[in-house]
C-alpha cells in the first residue's frame, strides 16, 4: 500500500445528453454554448447530432445559468473561468468515453464563446478535432504550440479579421486548419432561434462542412 498520496478537490460538471436510442457504439461530440448559456437552441444542436448518429453531451459551462438579455450574457461571458470551463469540457470528454464510444477521440464543436473553448481544450488534450463558429484567439495565442487536433473554423464575412488571425497563427505553427467565410453571414448566423442573424442558406452549408471534417477526422 503506498504511504504517500495526493488529494484534491474536484467537480463533475452536469449537462444535457443526448444519443441515439438503439443500443450500440457511437461516435461522441461535445457541443460548447454560446454566451447565452445552454439554452434551448444548444439543446436543440445537441440533439441533432444525435439524429446523425452521436452521442452528444453538451456541458453547463455557466452551471445553472442562462439569460437572453445581452448585458447580462457579457457578463457572464466575461466572468467565466476559462480554465474551469476547459476542466468542464474535458471532464465532459472523460464521461463520454466512459459511456464506450466508438471513437478514441472526441471532436468539439462550439459557437461563439463555446467556439474559443472548443480549440483551448484543443490545446489541453487530445481530440479528433475542433470545430470553432465564429470563436476567438486563446489568450495567451502561444496556447496553440500544444494544439494537436486538426481545426476546422467557420465565420460569416463580418469576421473576417478574426477568422484571418485564427488562420494564420494556426498556419505559423504548422497546424492543420480549414476555414470557411460565408459571405454576407453575420456572427451567430447558425442560431436559428435569432431571426436577426439567422443564416439559412450558411447555416445549412456549414452542416455539411462539419459532417465532412468529422468523417474525414474519424
């Protein structure tokens, strides 16, 4: 028996499932909210790779908080913990692994601030691969040395400042990208619950985008 351990506090984050209800071995995704928190749109994501054929798991990064008022979002946005968030999100790969998978790796896909912590747990374990809507830069950028997983990066054309910077500091490290601008799309455009940003046509194409890279990456 060893006479010397170490201990620490941890936390299981909690979240919203969603599989295929034949038994068997699916591949797994964690789906990563927007500012909003998780709320009925980033369910309703969930559950739609489940109809492809996933186990889906999206995490309570705000742990019990969602708002649709957009000061409040900043501030819960601003406020969250991205380290914690990471540990969340791996935490939530742990468990779909352990529900048997059929992938060794999960890929990660989020939307706006869940798009920035998709490719920062990039760089803190290993995916299958990291899809970013509209997702910023990890602050320190230096965080992408340790990315492994292949990025795929999707932004409407009022981005491309941000999707260009992502890109060439992936390219500067050697690191394997795919970008998509839609032009004439607006941040947000694949939230079909706001009828302002709204994107159909964008929307739609860049499902298609992101079951294309999953296959290739499986």
């Amino acid at each position: 028996m060893p006479d010397t351990i170490v201990t620490q506090d941890i936390e299981l984050v909690s979240g919203y499932l969603a599989r295929p209800i034949e038994d068997g071995k699916y591949p797994g995704i964690i789906v990563l909210q927007e500012w909003w928190g998780l709320d009925e749109h980033i369910r309703d994501v969930t559950r739609r790779f489940a109809r492809q054929g996933f186990i889906a798991l999206s995490p309570d990064l705000y742990h019990g908080k969602q708002t649709a008022d957009p000061d409040e979002a900043r501030g819960l946005s601003s406020g969250l913990d991205r380290t914690r968030a990471t540990r969340d999100v791996i935490a939530s790969i742990d468990y779909l692994k352990s529900m048997d998978i059929s992938n060794e790796s999960v890929f990660t896909i989020g939307y706006c601030m869940g798009g920035g912590i998709s490719i920062l747990t990039a760089c803190k374990t290993d995916l299958a691969g990291a899809i970013v809507y509209y997702g910023g830069l990890p602050n320190p950028v230096e965080q992408l040395d340790d990315l492994n997983a292949p990025v795929l990066a999707i932004y409407g054309s009022d981005e491309i400042d941000r999707a260009n910077d992502l890109e060439q500091a992936l390219n500067e490290r050697g690191k394997v990208v795919e970008s998509h601008i839609y032009e004439g799309a607006r941040h947000a455009f694949f939230n079909d619950s706001w009828d302002e940003r709204y994107d159909k046509d964008a929307s739609d194409d860049s499902w298609v985008k992101v079951m294309d890279f999953i296959s290739k990456n499986s």
